[in-house]
C-alpha cells in the first residue's frame, strides 16, 4: 500500500489560456468539494429524506514570497486584483505526479503578509466556476 | 539552484569575524576542530558554527523545492582576568553589530543573544563571555 506526505504535492495555475504551469514556492493547499442537500421529505413521514444537490469547491494556496515578477506565480498572487474576471483561469491541485483535481475557478481573495522573524507568505482563496474533475 | 554547500555558508560567517578581527587591534580568532595555544590574560575570540534544524519551505521533491537551513552561531570571548569587563565588552559589540539583523550573500542572522558572562570560564584564568545567535538560509533545489 502506498502512503504519500504533502511534499508530493504541487499546484499549477494558468489566467490566459494555456497550459498550466508549476505555482514555485508553494507551501501547502487545501481544498473542500461540497455537494448541497435538497429535502425531499415527504409530508407526514417519519425520517427526513435528502437527494444531492448543486456541487462546487473552494480553497486556499500558501505561497511563499519569492519576488517573481513574471511567470504563474506572479500572476497567481496577483490575480484578485484583476477588473474583470470571468472564472476562466484553470487550476491544478496535485496530490502526487499524475493524480490532480481540475476545474476553472475565481481567486476571491489573497493576504499578504510580513511578520517579523519569518518568511513573508501569501495565502490565495479560491472559488470553482463549473465541472470538477477529481483525477485522484 | 543546487542543495545549499555548507562550507560556504560557514566560510561567510567566519570570513566576516576574522576580516573584523584583523582589524587593528588585531585580535586572534579560533575556529572549530583547530589548534590553538592563547598566551595568558591575552585577549582571543572563539567562533563555533554548528548547523542545526533543516525544515521543508515549499512543496515538491528533489527539484524545484526549498528547504530552510537553520544553524547557531557560539562566539566566545576571553580577556585579561581581574581587570573589569570593558574591554570585553568592546569586542563584544564590534561582533556583535557585525551580525545583529544583517543578510549576507543569502545568509539571514538573527539578534544576536549576549555578551553574556559564563561563571566558569574554558579555559580557566580568563573574563569570558559569549555571543550567541542563530542563522537561516535557504536552500533551492
């Protein structure tokens, strides 16, 4: 049986089109697929019943600082700040090489930070615009 | 992008003392693993490097990763016993200020702890105290 640790993993990224590209510097991600439930309880029945509703993801990048001025990482961090957004940029979210979870999705938000005594980090939020593809 | 060579980190942190201490007045300054015989109540300076903690940065195997590299810095310093400790204090500051906050061909060191005054100077029949301080830098692979 095979068992995996969180180096193995990876992110890409890509905001105009092409092929994805590796997001350097990358500390960690997370992701949360949910599915809505739907009641569909009959009226005067004893236990509650549900059917499986609208499904999206949302999630978080770290990225470590690294000064990068152009390539996907740029653009990555920076993305939030675009005028217009129309939920086209495509991601990549690897647990291992070749078992990855894709979709195109927002970046809705990123902090930026310094604290004094450690290394500067940029947390990137996303959202999904449509199909999840969970290659895992 | 190659793992980090120790001997250079080392080379920048020792390099810095001794181009310092050579200085006028010319203090002697002894390194790890070398033999050295102080003359009594003369001043001299010890400088032990010692690289410690090794963590993961960035996610990703043996290419395009990070680690950081984390070590400590043990800069004794003896003077003349039974004469204060002003002179101490002296080269304790010029080491110090050599490495308090400073990044030095991607070397990060942090303040530095000390001149501290250790009750049971080694060797004996010296005022000694200690500058202590850790040190990080990063490794790209």
């Amino acid at each position: 049986m095979a068992f995996y640790r969180g180096q193995q993993g990876s992110v890409k990224f890509e905001d105009t089109g092409g092929a994805t590209a590796l997001i350097t510097s990358t500390r960690s991600w997370s992701m949360t697929v949910e599915k809505e439930s739907l009641d569909t309880t009959a009226l005067g029945a004893t236990y509650r019943a549900n059917v499986g509703g609208l499904i999206s993801g949302s999630g978080t990048v770290e990225v470590l600082y690294t000064a990068s001025s152009s390539d996907e990482t740029n653009s990555f961090i920076e993305m939030v700040n675009t005028a217009t957004d129309e939920g086209a940029a495509a991601f990549e979210l690897l647990l291992t090489t070749g078992k990855s979870i894709t979709f195109d999705g927002v970046i809705t938000s990123a902090e930026y930070s310094a604290t004094v005594g450690e290394i500067e980090v940029i947390t990137v939020s996303f959202v999904t615009n449509g199909a999840i593809t969970l290659g895992i | 992008m190659a793992a980090v060579n120790l001997n250079t980190v080392r080379s920048v942190i020792e390099g810095r003392l001794a181009t310092e201490l050579a200085i006028a007045p010319v203090i002697p300054v002894v390194f790890h693993n070398q033999p050295f015989t102080p003359t009594p109540r003369s001043l001299w300076v010890q400088c032990l490097v010692s690289f410690g903690g090794n963590n993961y940065l960035t996610l990703g195997g043996t290419t395009g990763s990070s680690n950081s590299v984390i070590g400590v810095i043990v800069i004794n310093i003896f003077t003349a016993k039974g004469v204060g400790p002003g002179a101490n204090y002296t080269i304790g500051k010029r080491i110090r200020d050599l490495y308090n906050r400073q990044i030095i061909s991607g070397v990060h060191f942090d303040p530095p702890t000390g001149p501290e005054v250790l009750g049971s100077p080694s060797p004996e029949g010296y005022f000694q105290t200690q500058v202590r301080m850790t040190f990080e830098t990063f490794e790209d692979l």
